[in-house]
C-alpha cells in the first residue's frame, strides 16, 4: 500500500487546481509552474511505481549472522612446586565411576501403605 505523505497531499492538491483551472477557467501558467508540476508527476510516478519494483530485486531476508570464532584455549603454565595443579573444565573431565554393589549388598524393603 502505498500512503501519500500530508505534505505530498497538498502538493497534489495544487496540481489538481492548477489542471482544473487550465481546463475549466482556460487559464495558462507560466513554463515554470508547468515544469514543476511535471517533475512532482514524474517524482511520484518513479515512487509508487518504479522504486517497489526495483526494491522487490533486493534481498528480502538479512545475511545468516557469521558464528563468533572459538577462543583458543590458553597455553598451560608450567607447574612450580607445592602448586596444585590446574582446574580442567567440567566438560574436559571424565565421568566418576562409581564401584557396582553386589546383589547381596542390595536390600529391597516393601513400602507400607498407610490406610
């Protein structure tokens, strides 16, 4: 949909009067008034129908976002005596294996239920 701003109405509006004048009352304007009326045609023609033509070839969806580079880790400092050693992150160390029970070391009780 294309909206015609209010100052572009009144600008049309005086178009409009100065055709009905030149039709209606036979009266002439000057080679100016009649060179800026056709450039206020011209520019509004270009505007509704030849820009959504042209912006139509345009891309309509903005470029995939490129993926922030991966920080590189830091280079490990050598150990000095009587430190402890470095944290490693959580996704680094390995699960902790738990000892299996025995199925004698492994009780059931029932549940009561309370009435």
């Amino acid at each position: 949909m294309n909206v015609v701003s209010g100052d572009g109405a009144k600008i049309l509006h005086s178009l409009r009067f100065m055709g009905n004048n030149a039709a209606h009352e036979v009266k002439g304007h000057t080679a100016e008034e009649l060179t800026i009326a056709l450039g206020v045609v011209e520019y509004l023609l270009h505007g509704v129908y030849v820009m959504p033509k042209k912006a139509a070839k345009l891309p309509q969806k903005p470029p995939q976002a490129q993926q922030p580079a991966k920080p590189q880790p830091k280079p490990q400092q050598p150990k000095k005596p009587g430190q402890p050693p470095a944290a490693l992150p959580l996704a680094a160390k390995a699960p902790l294996a738990l000892p299996a029970a025995s199925a004698a070391q492994t009780t059931t009780k029932p549940i009561k239920q309370s009435t």
